[in-house]
C-alpha cells in the first residue's frame, strides 16, 4: 500500500491554514481545482511502481477532501496562473480534459477563485524554474511560505529574500498574463477547440 510521503503531510496541514495560496502550474491543472476523474488520470502517471485502483481512488477521495477549503468559511482564496499548454493536455483523454475545462469555467464565477492562463504565443516570463505555490497565513506572525514539489521530496522556503524573490514572480506573471476576465472566454474557446 502506498502511504502519503512526510513532506506532502506538512503540506496538507499548511494548505488547510492558509488564507491565500498563489500558484504557478506549468505540468498540471492545480490540485485543488482537479476533478475527480482528472485526479485519477494523474495519480496514474506515478514513476515507479504502479498504483493499484484503491491506492488511486484513495488519492482521488484525498484530493476532494482538500478542495474543501475553497468552501469552508472564511473560503480560501485561491489565484493560479497557469501555462495553457496544461490545458491542451489530454491527461485521461479528451473526455476527462473537457470535464476539467468545464469545471475550471464553473471554478472561475467563485469569488475565492481566481485564474490566468498564460497563453501558448507568450515569449517568456519571470517564473523560469518551474511550478510552485505560495502560502499565506492569517497569523501575521507566520511568515508565508514557499512550496516546490519534485518528483520525490518538497522544499518549503520561508527565508525573506526567497518569499519576495517569488512573491515578485508571480506578481509579474499576474501582471504581465491576460487578466482574470478573459479567463472564462479563453476557457469556452479550449472546450469548442476540443474534438
């Protein structure tokens, strides 16, 4: 049986004290906007050994749980920007691909939700080094935090000068990325693009 990682768990309580997560997704639709059909499709990407259909629904039904704090009250505030090459990925194929579009165009009319996608003809951005998320607490005594996760461990970076380095990133991709407006309409394009 295939037991959540320790350094996912310190995640997990993170993402439930947070009261604002900013995340830049360049591989995957964000865990938190997944459908349960697109979260089965990606825990079945795994390297190595291969899940077993309860390792995998056991991941979908973790996943779900999650998405709970985008409903609790105060709601959390979520804002991702992601790379539309993410949402032209057929993970699960085209069938799971348009119920995640669909979902993520439901997901948009939330006051707590908020996306961007940064178009495919885009020429570059600040965020070269990958996808990450940042974390925001209540408690203004508990400095926000940085997430990366890799393939086999995560890296959590309070340090100042690392916070604003990727605060300032995700500013600029914000900033630079066609506003949350045009989201729904870029959205209701990928669908009507889909076979």
């Amino acid at each position: 049986m295939t037991s959540r990682p320790d350094w996912f768990d310190a995640y997990l309580g993170l993402e439930v004290t947070a009261d604002l997560i900013r995340s830049y997704e360049i591989q995957f639709v964000p865990g938190l906007l997944q459908t349960a059909g697109y979260a089965r499709a990606v825990a079945r990407l795994s390297p190595g050994e291969s899940r077993t259909d309860a390792e995998i629904e056991r991941i979908v039904a973790l996943r779900t749980r999650r998405q709970r704090v985008l409903d609790r009250e105060p709601p959390l505030k979520f804002w991702a920007v992601i790379e539309e090459a993410v949402l032209h990925r057929p993970i699960g194929g085209p069938g799971v691909l348009r119920e995640q579009l669909t979902a993520l165009r439901e997901a948009v009319t939330r006051p707590n939700v908020t996306i961007q996608i940064i178009p495919l003809h885009s020429t570059g951005h600040a965020a070269t080094g990958g996808a990450f998320s940042l974390l925001r607490f209540p408690q203004r005594d508990l400095p926000d935090i940085v997430y990366l996760e890799h393939l086999t461990s995560a890296l959590y970076l309070d340090k100042r000068d690392d916070v604003e380095a990727y605060t300032h990133a995700l500013d600029l991709l914000a900033s630079t990325s066609p506003s949350p407006q045009h989201t729904n309409e870029e959205l209701t394009r990928l669908l009507n693009d889909l076979p």
